[in-house]
C-alpha cells in the first residue's frame, strides 16, 4: 500500500506529459539482437541467424526452457532492419513479410503466452540506422501502430535526425506512448546523440520521459569496448548517479557474455560491472550455443539480485588502489551492500584495507561474502585491516556482498 502510494506520487510529480508507465522498478532484463545479429537479412544464405521471427521465437524458447525467464531475463526485443522498406498505403509500418510472416502482433502474442514481453526498435530521424522507415512526423501513428500490436518495450534510435530538436521529440514520442493506455517500457538513445554533437544534456528531462538511456557508444564484442564504456561511467558517475533510480536507469548497452571476445574473467567482471551500475541486463548472444560456464555467470542469482535490488540505487567508484577499482553500491537495507574490486592490471594483486575506506560505516561490523565464487568471508569489523585477493586482469573481479551482522 505505502510502496503503491509512492509510486503514483512520484509518477504524478513529473507532470502530464511525462513518462506515466509504472515500469523498470528495477533494471530491465532480457535478450537483444543487435550486437550479436545486426543487420542480417539474408535467410536465404543464413537461415540460422538472420533478422527474422525464427530467431526471436528460437530465443524466446531458450530463455523459457533454460532458466533464463525464471532468472528474470523477461524481454525479448527485436532491434534494426525487421521492417519492410516502405510503410503501406495508409503510412503504417509493417514487418518484412518474408521474414517475420507472422506479423509483430503474431510474435508478442507468441512470446505472451511464455510469459514473456517483446520489444521493438523504431528511429527517431527519417531513417533507422540500417536504411528502414524512420518515425519522423509519424510519431504519434507508430506509437498507436507498436501498441495495438502488443509490444512492451521500445528502443527508439536517432541516425539521420537533428539532434538539436531531439530535446522536444523524444518527450512527443513519451506523450504519444502514454496516450495509448498500454505500458511501453521506453529506452532512448537521446543522450548519447547529444553527447556525440557536443550539446549539454538535461538529465532530468531524460529521466522524466525515458526508462532506460543509452549515455555512451554502442558496446562492440572486445574487451576493450566493455573497458571503455566502464571509463565513461567512472569518470561521469557524479552526473550519471543522482539521476538514477526506479523507473530510470543509465544503460551503458548490452552484455555481450557468451559471444566471442570475453574470458571468462572478463564475463564475470562485465556481470558484475553491470549489477553494481544499476544497468539493465540485456544479453546479446546466441542462447542455443552458448556454453555452461558463460551460461552460469548470467544466472548468477547473487549477482542478478544486486541487480534489481529494489532502491534502484546506482554504484560509483569510491577507491582506487594501484590497478584496482573498487566501486560500491548501496542496496535497499540500511548497511547492505554490493562491491567490486575491479583489476585493470594484468596479474592478481592484493587488496589491503579496512571497510571503513569504502564508506562502510556500521559500528558492529559487516558479514561478507564472495559471490562470483560463494566464498563466505564472515564477520569483518569496519577497522579490521583486511587483504583482499583479485583475481589477474584485465577485468579479473571480486564481487562481495555485504551486510550488518545484527
């Protein structure tokens, strides 16, 4: 009752044409195509990975039967090139026929019936990124368009627009999509396009109409993308941190776990990362062949629960010590933490200091555990000077979490 009267507070204080869905409460989880499949249209020599209703029905069955859907992976989100090149007669988008010959309303009702949720990529400017129909002064129609056909998520990109007027736009779609009556989780790319030209970002108005935000360019399968985008967020975290929270997260982009660059160390510190950012957790991969242990770090159930810890508090960088970062979250109970060591350096190094050096404050002292190795550490008092091993980098990682002994 309290928890519900909060929520319609805070949605009523953004004003009437302000996001109004009651959605991410927690950052999102699910599976996206883009990084893994792209813009692959050819089914006819790739039947296997091509952009098509195939792929999203494959998936969709994998995170069902596979554990993922039990984890909390729930959206299954279609990203560029499912459209046909030319909207119809009455300037409605439709899916390539040959490829998605079900429609989007026959694929969410399919990923419907598994409990799932379907997301869709629509473009703010003329055209998508990939050369498809873009919603420029179809705003209004392709948010009525995605919601008559059961979508529940939407990413909405801005190639060959005018970032000045992005300002204005992105709120329009937001007024449109609350005019439909269906909740639509909504995921903007607005801020990174900003940041690209140079104009300042007013991230109160982000998170007044978006759910989710991307802040930083789009993650590619290396580890030094994973790196880089980390970078962005530690040196901007005292800009990205007081926006986040329930219903708005930064999203540095999707987890690329089980593809083909990361160790699986990196895996593990991308997990991580991503769980003490408060980030949305939404896989790129193929499910139907990726292997056990990749598999395991993205069913981490300790880890996925700092994740969608329900104070939606996103984590910073609060110390550095030679080639460790160690980064901190605050989770919903009082002296309840998440905290990674993070190894930029190439060979495992120890960490010696005392939780009063990262902010931990409670007098009788903290229990901790290893949750990447479910390792208990027990009781730890807050002026115990402790060693704390991390593993050989790059990207080798200790994830605690942490909690007051009474």
């Amino acid at each position: 009752m309290w928890a519900s009267a909060v929520l319609l507070v805070l949605l009523g204080s953004f004003g009437a044409n302000a996001l109004d869905n009651g959605l991410a409460r927690t950052p999102p989880m699910g599976w996206l195509a883009w990084e893994r499949f792209r813009c692959n249209v050819n089914c006819t020599a790739d039947p296997k990975n091509c952009v098509s209703e195939k792929l999203f029905m494959e998936m969709a069955d994998r995170l069902v039967e596979d554990g993922y859907k039990d984890a909390g992976y729930e959206y299954v989100n279609i990203d560029d090139c499912w459209m046909a090149k030319q909207r119809d007669a009455n300037n409605k988008l439709y899916a390539d026929p040959e490829r998605f010959p079900s429609g989007i309303k026959g694929l969410a009702d399919y990923m419907h019936k598994k409990g799932l949720k379907l997301g869709i990529y629509l473009d703010y400017g003329t055209k998508t990124c990939g050369g498809y129909p873009g919603s420029l002064d179809y705003l209004e129609l392709d948010a009525k368009t995605i919601a008559d056909w059961g979508v529940d998520m939407l990413k909405m990109d801005g190639c060959y627009a005018d970032v000045k007027t992005m300002k204005t736009g992105y709120p329009q779609m937001t007024k449109y999509l609350n005019a439909t009556g269906r909740p639509i989780l909504f995921s903007c790319s607005w801020p990174d396009y900003e940041r690209g030209a140079g104009i300042p970002i007013n991230y109160t108005l982000v998170a007044e109409n978006c759910n989710i935000w991307r802040n930083y360019v789009d993650i590619q399968d290396s580890w030094q993308s994973v790196l880089s985008i980390i970078d962005y967020y530690a040196k901007e975290q005292d800009t990205l941190v007081p926006v986040a929270g329930p219903g708005n997260f930064n999203d540095p982009d999707m987890l690329i776990i089980g593809d083909f660059s990361l160790s699986v160390e990196q895996a593990k510190a991308q997990m991580a990362m991503w769980a003490i950012l408060a980030a949305p957790l939404l896989m790129s991969n193929d499910l139907r062949t990726i292997t056990p242990e990749y598999r395991d770090i993205l069913l981490n159930k300790d880890v996925i629960a700092i994740s969608q810890d329900n104070a939606g508090i996103m984590g910073k960088r609060v110390l550095q010590d030679g080639d460790v970062d160690i980064w901190t979250r605050h989770l919903e109970y009082w002296e309840e933490w998440g905290v990674v060591f993070f190894n930029n350096g190439t060979t495992a190094t120890t960490v010696t200091i005392k939780l009063k050096d990262i902010g931990f404050s409670y007098i009788l002292g903290y229990d901790c555990r290893d949750i990447l190795n479910n390792v208990e550490f027990g009781h730890i008092e807050i002026e115990q000077l402790r060693d704390w091993h991390v593993p050989a980098g790059p990207g080798g990682v200790l994830m605690l979490y942490c909690f007051d002994s009474e």
